[in-house]
C-alpha cells in the first residue's frame, strides 16, 4: 500500500512545501519533490526494486524508508544544501529541462469540469517540446484518477474532465509533465469550489 508524508517547512520567510510519496508496487520508487509558490524547486527519487525483493521488506519497514527521505530532504533544506544556491549550481551545470504552463489560468475551473490547455516548452531553447506525456488530477479528491494526454507539433495538449467528488481535506489540481529533456510540475491550490487559488508561479 503506497504511503506518503507532507510537510510545510519554513526558512527564514519562506516557506517551501515537501511532499514523498511512494509510488507504489508497479513502480517502486521513493519520490520526494520540494515547492515553492506551487513550483518545483527540488525532487529526490529513489528506486527500492531490491528492497522490494529482500526479505526485510514490509509496509512498516518501506514507510520508515520513505519517512527517512523526507526527513532527509527537510534537513538539506533547514541547512541550506537544498535551496537557492544549490539549484543555481544545479541549472548551470544542468541548463537542459522542460518548463510546464497552464495557458489558461483564470478559465480552467467551472463548477463541473476542468480544462486545461496546457504547453511544454524546453528550458535550454524555448522552443516546443513535441513528446511530452502530461497527466493532471485534483489531489484530495475522493478519486484522484489520472487523466492524461500528449503534445502536439507546438508542444500544446488539451486536457479535460469532470469535477470529482471532492474529500475534506486540501484540494489541489496537480499538473505533472515529462518528456526526454526532463519533468515538471504545477500546483494550483483550490480554496473553494469556485474561486480557485493559484499556488503557481507565473
């Protein structure tokens, strides 16, 4: 049964969101993602295939794994090793990564569907990116299915679906795109069923 921890840290005045989730038993892998004003600043992935396959493996040994890494995560952060400077270091050394935008901010919400229109532009050249793989849904729901869809030769997709019943707790609509130059992701919080809350930088 996948598990996942989240946790609003606060660094001086600012306040970063780190979410890890495990992804499952059809994709073992630990994924820790760190946000800032809905964008995502940091993320940490961690393949436990063969611990999976190991004898020690189990739901209370696999959580305490993914506790580990998030804690972890939140200690680079509160010391600086995960932040601004490191992500300058990272974007110089690394400049190559796709950057995700909702085109349509202010319309993508109705009281009983979403729409999205959304593109995928390369980091390095600005230009198109043609073989993205884009899946959106509402995290808090009481079905958070997936819906997805690919670009086009401009690097757009158009992703729609119906409102589903929505939980008690946080809501929020989460993009997540990722294509062979990198991955991206984008938040935007709902606050009520109809006057959504962009998390987002734009």
């Amino acid at each position: 049964m996948a598990s996942g921890f989240n946790t609003d840290v606060r660094v001086g005045d600012r306040v970063f969101h780190v979410q890890t989730e495990d992804r499952g038993p059809n994709r073992p892998v630990i994924d820790t993602t760190v946000y800032q004003n809905g964008r995502v600043l940091h993320r940490r992935t961690s393949d436990y295939k063969h611990f999976a396959e190991s004898s020690e493996f189990g739901p209370g040994s696999l959580r305490e794994r993914v506790e580990e890494q998030h804690r972890a995560v939140i200690e680079g952060l509160r010391s600086g090793a995960i932040g601004d400077g490191a992500c300058a270091a990272q974007e110089t050394r690394k400049p190559a990564g796709i950057q995700l935008q909702l085109l349509n901010p202010d319309s993508w919400l109705t009281a009983r569907s979403i729409s999205l229109n959304l593109e995928i532009l390369r980091r390095m050249d600005q230009k198109p990116e043609t073989s993205g793989r884009v899946e959106a849904f509402i995290e808090g729901s009481l079905d958070e299915r997936r819906h997805a869809g690919s670009t086009d030769d401009k690097g757009r997709v158009h992703i729609r679906f119906p409102m589903p019943k929505l939980g008690a707790g946080g809501l929020a609509l989460v993009v997540r795109a990722e294509a062979q130059a990198g991955r991206d992701e984008i938040r935007f919080v709902i606050r009520s069923a109809q006057k959504p809350l962009p998390d987002a930088a734009t």
